[in-house]
C-alpha cells in the first residue's frame, strides 16, 4: 500500500519536526515582507482580521528611513495597503495575549512606498494604535506592523476610517463643538484639563482622570442614542478599558457651562476592593462598550458592577434649541482613546455642507470636472471651505468656496469631500462618490509580463506569480483570474493550474496573459503489504519509492535495522505500525504506513518423568517454551512437603530448552555445592515466564523423579 503527502503534516513523526524545520528555514514564504508586495485589506470601514491572522515571523529587515520613530530598528516589518473613503482612520494591531503572540507592535504609515508619513507611539506589550485624521481619500496608503526584535508573532490587524473632528479639549468651556452625528475616532486621552472641579459632589464618575468634552445644539427633536468603545475592545471576553461619561443640559447655552444639569452617569465596571480586581465572570457585564441605550431605564450606574447594571442608561429625548454637553472619562487611564457612534431621531444644529459635481464633456480621466460648493448654515456663518478631490486629482486639495475645475489623471471610483467650518468652530463633511470613465487610447502601449514560481512540492499551494506591467501609465494594478484589481503584483499561495493576469494601467487600459504554475511529481512511497509474523520471528520489509533524487532522507518511526538501502527488518512483541516518511532535498514528503501484526503462540511444556542417574540420557528437568519467550526469570521445584529443592535463573544457573541443563535431581545444588540426591517420588515446579510481548506468565506442573541413581 502506498500514498503521498498532500498537505505536509509530518503526522506522528515528532522527531522530524526538528529535522523538518531545518529543510524549510529557507523556504517560508512571508509575502508581504516588501512594500511593494503589500497585502491589500478591503475595506477601511470597520475591518478587522481574524485573530492571529498575520504574522512577522521570518520577515527579513528593511530599509531604514529617517523619521521621527523613536527606537524604531526596522527590523521584521510586514506590509499591508487601503484605500480610505474618509480622510481620518484609526489602526489598532493586537497582539500578545490580546488576539495574537507579537509582542511590543508598532505600526507605521508610508504615503506611497518609500515615503514615510507617520509612526505610533508605541501603546503596550500586546496592542498599538495610531491615528492620522489628514488623508486624501481614495488614494492607497502603506502599512508597515514591526515588532520589538525577538517579539514577533502573530497579530489581529484593524482600520476603520471616519470623518474627523477637532482634537479633543479637556475642560467643558473648551468642549469641542458638534455639528452633525457623524461617528469619529479619538485615539488618546492624555489630561484632566485646567479646571479640576468640574465634576460635582454626587456625580457617579467622582472626578476626572483622561476626559475629553464634546457639546452641541439640537436642531430637530428625537432621542438620543450613543455607544462608546475603546480603543483596545475586542470582544466580551477580553478586558478592556473603563470609559465613564456623564452628559449634562446646559441651560444657559452652548457657550456657558455655569449651571449644567446632569441628565445621565455611568461610571460602572469592574467590581473589586483595595485595587484588586475580581474574576471578570462577576463584572462582565460591565466590560466594554458604554453609552445611551434605548429602552434602557435607569440613567445612572455607580462604580463597580451592581445586580441589573449593564453598562448604558436610557436614552435622552432632546428638545429643539437646547445645548447639551458630554464629558468622556478613561477611568483605566490607558491613554488610549475611544470611538463613538450616534443614533436615534435627534439632529445637531449646524451648518450643511454641500455641492454638485458636474463634467464639461464628459466623466472621463484627463477630462476638466467641475465642483460646484452649495453649503449652507442658517446659524453662524461658514467661515472656511476645505477640498479633498482625491486621489489623483489635479489640484488635489483646495480652500475657498469655488467653483473649481479638476482634471482626474486616472479613471475609476473617486471620493471627494467637503469640509466646513463655522465661526463657533463647528466642522461638518459631506462625501460624494462618483465614477471617472477610462480614457485609453487605441495606441497604448501597454503589455503585461509574469514571472512564475512553480511549486516545490506536489499539491503544497505554495506557487507565485510575479506580474510586471511595461510602458503605458503607470502606476500599475493587477488582477488575477478575474479578481478585483489591486497594487500588489505578487500573487502567493497558488495550485498548480492555469491561470490569467491582467495588468490595468491609470488610464484604464488593459492587457493580459496566461500563466502556467507547474509542479514536480509526487513522491510516492511503497512500504510492501501488511504482513503477519509469529511472535518471536522478525518482518523483512522492503522498501521502494518514487522518484529516487540524491539527497534524499529516509526516516522509520518507531526505527528499524537497515539491511541495505532497499530492505529493513523489524523485531517487535506486539502489533505495530511503521511509518515511513521520504524527504527530499526541497523538503518535499511523502510516506507510506504498513502493519505488522503479531500471532501469540505462546506455549510452554516440560517432561513428567526425568531419570537423572548420570547416563547421559533424561538426565536434567528444563522447560521447554516457544520461539517466543524473552527469558524464564525463575525455576523453582519443590518436594511433596514444601521444601525448595532448586531454585534457576535462565541464562545465569540453566539455558532454557537445553537437555543438557537445568535441575539434575539433587537437593539444593547450589555455590559449587554438588548437592544430595533426592528421593524417587513427585516435585512439582513453578515457572515464571517473561515473553518478547513483555508480558510475564507463571506457570506449574509436577514431575516424578524416577531414581536419581544408576
């Protein structure tokens, strides 16, 4: 019988592993250890990988760039690309103990490859964050993740991308005003403000430790809802940090904290005394997540985790022209920030952003589009208009009202955005989505070439296609087998097969070719049919397999004797199984398994009559046993009284199945001590047996001594 290895496990060959690592060392495959091989995430809103998903292990070091990292060795980066649809995106990587094993992570953003842009400070052991709220959306930004040299592991990537919002202030008088409910990111809280008693005597959250303050108008009355997250929330399970909020009416306006009126606290979380924290089984329901839940009742939670407390109070019915404020507390006091998200039917007083996108001719790249601003705000006046066009748009940035014309140098999905500010200091965007159509010419010069790695082992998907686009316009993506178009010209991880690339220039145009990504044959391992022997005999098996290179390793498990290259033999005491496993100078395997299997004839006999007078003939009592029998520990005869007339130990006082060994009839034959004949009569023997299964057997009989005598 006989098989091939399809996925390269190694089975239960433990010993190999050490053996088989060493052929592989030089073989992982970390795709994405170069900018330009990044591994595309799709979608900037709200992703997050699967826990332990990627990994730095094995990458190579990069190329240093001078930047404001500190301590930054560049060492075993990773590579990853998006594309955001809103100018703001916050990056979390979790890692040891929190959703993967890299340790001391941090993340750094490169605008194209090559150009640096931003690094994170570097959070924790097992999780970073950074934040960047200046992108031009639609453009494909570079992600590198590096650990601490030693640290590397595997790691949960996340992005989410928003519309930003002035960074936070830290005192109510300063609080950041909100003019629509359009979710954002804050990625750390650092200080308590200038005014330390903002918190009154009975409030929940007691006083402030990382807050922020947020405070608005309500323009259309409806309810209220909010959840807040935290920056380093993965799931219930896992601990996170302590936000607390408390959410006042302010009655003399937006402009005047005097005299604000708590409406709802919340302040619970974890349960323990004298800093010590109990089980999170007990408080789990106040882990994570915080804010204005509806159908909620209560509109206060107390520190700690009470009996009916769930970490949100109710939600608020807003009234029409009244101001409320928002203070965000990080009790954990991480430093690491939070996200929120609005809901209900209430609106924020503010201005309305907005304005047409219209084209002279046509939507079409190299073609004029026109933007036309048709904001408005029935409140404080507008004062500043800020543009992002988007990727590859010419101009691409622009303040004031418009109109303007911009010229889209590749085709495809656009994104722009309007930014919005009045004299309060109050930011609105709105985004519009739009389509600029191909503009390749007949005469492109386009062409596409590919260079394949075939695969190293038959059926490991380990095969790579290195696409290259030539001349047109540049910058290239590339797409495979009708697959969405990305960046990234390498695809990894291929079956053999056929396959078809495409290359897709700035302009739209085209070209593709066919791949073929080979693969060696099988090594195909025979160990012989299953075969079964008696106990006490040995297997010959014999060996063969397909195709035969040098440096091939042959391995046994368990091990057995090698007679030449072709033929082993085994000697076992019980049914076993042999795996053999064929590794090739690539680290390619294959294996066979064949069963020998073990007959027990286990028989043991002895004479009942013995004439040991010395005539050469009859003269010693043995035990006789089959072919297989390890040892016969012990040999003992007694007399018809009890009396131990001789006591033998196989291989030391008598050969075992020898006629010429074993008891010659006298009494106590012992130290070179010839011994006194025993009388004619009937001694009874015992036996203990030990047999090549390992099993040990005793067995009894009698034997009549006939005379002892000539």
């Amino acid at each position: 019988m006989f098989r091939y290895q399809k996925n390269m496990r190694l089975s239960v060959l433990w010993s190999l592993l050490i053996i088989f690592s060493v052929y592989q060392s030089g073989n992982a495959q970390i795709l994405n250890d170069d900018c330009q091989f990044a591994t595309p995430i799709p979608t900037s809103n709200n992703y997050c990988s699967r826990d332990g998903e990627f990994t730095n292990i094995g990458a190579k070091a990069d190329p240093a760039f001078i930047n404001s990292c500190v301590l930054l060795q560049w060492g075993n980066g990773v590579w990853f690309s998006f594309t955001p649809r809103e100018p703001g995106i916050l990056l979390r990587v979790f890692g040891s103990g929190l959703g993967g094993t890299i340790r001391n992570p941090k993340i750094v953003l490169f605008e194209k490859c090559g150009k640096y842009l931003q690094c994170s400070p570097g959070k924790a052991i097992g999780n970073d964050e950074l934040l960047v709220d200046n992108l031009n959306i639609g453009q494909t930004y570079y992600i590198m993740i590096e650990s601490a040299m030693g640290g590397e592991g595997t790691f949960k990537l996340c992005l989410d991308d928003f519309i930003p919002v002035p960074l936070p202030e830290a005192d109510c008088q300063e609080a950041v005003v909100l003019c629509d409910t359009s979710p954002f990111k804050v990625q750390s809280l650092t200080g308590l403000g200038n005014d330390r008693n903002e918190i009154e005597a009975g409030n929940c959250m007691e006083q402030e430790f990382q807050s922020a303050w947020y405070k608005w108008t309500c323009e259309t009355a409806g309810s209220l809802t909010f959840t807040l997250t935290p920056n380093d929330y993965q799931n219930r399970n896992s601990i996170s940090d302590d936000l607390d909020f408390a959410l006042y009416e302010l009655p003399n306006g937006i402009d005047d904290c005097s005299g604000k009126r708590l409406l709802r606290c919340m302040a619970s979380g974890a349960n323990g005394t004298n800093g010590a924290t109990d089980p999170l089984t007990t408080w789990i329901n106040c882990n994570g997540p915080t804010g204005l839940m509806l159908g909620d009742t209560d509109i206060s939670e107390a520190p700690g985790c009470q009996q009916g407390n769930n970490n949100f109070v109710s939600a608020l019915n807003m009234e029409v022209g009244k101001s409320y404020v928002l203070v965000i507390n990080n009790f954990t006091r991480s430093g690491l920030g939070f996200g929120i998200q609005f809901g209900g039917t209430g609106t924020f007083l503010g201005p309305k952003p907005d304005f047409d996108v219209n084209a002279n001719r046509a939507f079409e790249c190299d073609k004029s589009v026109i933007f036309t601003n048709k904001s408005e705000s029935l409140t404080d006046p507008i004062v500043k208009y800020t543009w992002n066009f988007g990727d590859r748009s010419v101009p691409s940035r622009l303040n004031g009202t418009g109109p303007f014309d911009v010229v889209y140098q590749s085709f495809g999905d656009k994104t722009a955005a309007l930014t919005v500010e009045s004299s309060r200091g109050c930011t609105v965007t709105k985004i519009i989505d739009f389509f600029v159509d191909p503009c390749c010419k007949d005469t492109s010069t386009l062409s596409l070439n590919a260079n394949v790695v075939d695969l190293r082992c038959f059926e490991i998907p380990e095969g790579r296609i290195l696409a290259n686009g030539l001349r047109g316009a540049p910058e290239y993506s590339y797409s495979l087998d009708g697959g969405p178009f990305r960046p990234n010209p390498q695809f990894g991880n291929l079956a053999a097969g056929t396959y078809q690339v495409r290359v897709q220039d700035l302009k739209g145009c085209v070209d593709t070719i066919t791949t073929i990504v080979n693969q060696p044959l099988p090594i195909i391992v025979d160990a012989g049919l299953d075969q079964t022997i008696e106990l006490g005999d040995s297997a010959l098996i014999k060996l063969t397999y397909m195709p035969v290179k040098n440096k091939d390793t042959i391995f046994w498990s368990p091990e057995l004797e090698e007679v030449d290259a072709e033929n082993y033999i085994a000697y076992i005491g019980n049914t076993t199984s042999f795996m053999v496993t064929v590794i090739d100078s690539n680290g390619c395997i294959g294996e066979d398994i064949i069963e020998i299997r073990v007959v027990k004839n286990l028989k043991v006999h002895s004479p009942n009559i013995f004439t040991p007078n010395g005539d050469g003939s009859n003269d010693f009592f043995n035990v006789w046993a089959s072919k297989g029998v390890q040892n016969i520990e012990l040999l003992e005869i007694y007399d018809r009284w009890g009396n131990l007339v001789y006591q033998g130990v196989d291989g030391v006082d008598f050969k075992r199945n020898d006629t010429q060994s074993g008891w010659d009839g006298r009494f106590k034959k012992k130290n070179q001590d010839v011994g006194t004949p025993v009388v004619t009569g009937v001694y009874v023997w015992r036996a203990k047996i030990l047999w090549l299964d390992g099993s040990i057997e005793n067995y009894a009989g009698d034997v009549t001594v006939l005379s002892s005598e000539k």
